[in-house]
C-alpha cells in the first residue's frame, strides 16, 4: 500500500462492463443508469443496483452494494463469472463482497469459493443478520 493514497484507475471504461449492464437490463427488465466515477461503476434501476468499487492500490474489485430484482436465476453466478475475467483481465488479485447481510447472499458467496473476512472490530459480537465482508483470492498467475 502507498501510505493511504488511493490509485484512480484512468483506464476504467463504461464499455468494458457492456456484459454487466446488458445483465441488469436483462434482470430488470428495462432500461438502467451506468456511470463511472470516483473510480466505482455504478449500475441502478428502479428493481436492481451494483456499486463497484476499483482498489488499485490492494488489487481488489469490491462488491459494495448489490441487488437483483430476480433472485435465483444465475444472474449472480453470471456477474461473478464476469468480475473474475475483468479481474484477471486487470490483474486484480481478489474480489470481495462488503457488508453480506442476507443468509441467501453468504451462502452465495461460500458456495462460490469466497471465504469470511476477520473484522477485528466485531470481536465477540454477534449480531444475526450481519455476515461481514467475504473474499475471493484470484490465482493471478501468469
């Protein structure tokens, strides 16, 4: 890490998550809001939403916020599926999923190979309807 500084990725590009948008369209079944900025990709409608946020400086793409209209569908392991070949595309070494609230939404994400993040500040809490943040480690070797 570079002492707290945060890396913008000039090279982020709307038409490089033409798949992504075209997967929300799809899920929502109408039209939706894309836009870059502030290094994350936003994707909104009135039924679904991704923030997307680009950690140049870890590596990492991150999952802030996400919500599919329609549940159980593939529309999450197709997501996934596009995440890891930007990811691997951009030498990104990890996706993480921030914040996993839902029971559904955990065994998603530990089914798909993620693993729980220790978040010291939890420490003996337990709180019931709070997983925490989840990990996918890439193999980014070449």
């Amino acid at each position: 890490m570079s002492g707290g500084i945060i890396v913008i990725n000039a090279n982020v590009k709307i038409e490089d998550f033409q798949e992504i948008i075209n997967l929300f369209v799809e899920d929502s079944g109408e039209e939706v809001s894309s836009y870059i900025s502030m290094n994350r990709l936003f994707i909104d409608s009135a039924y679904s939403e991704l923030m997307l946020r680009f950690n140049t400086s870890t590596k990492k793409l991150v999952i802030a916020r996400i919500g599919f209209k329609n549940t159980r569908k593939g529309y999450g392991t197709r997501l996934l599926g596009y995440l890891k070949e930007y990811a691997a595309r951009n030498d990104y070494d990890a996706i993480v999923i921030e914040s996993i609230q839902t029971e559904e939404a955990y065994s998603f994400a530990i089914k798909n190979g993620f693993e729980k993040v220790p978040n010291p500040a939890l420490n003996g809490i337990n709180l019931d309807f709070f997983f925490g943040d989840l990990i996918l480690n890439l193999n980014t070797e070449k």
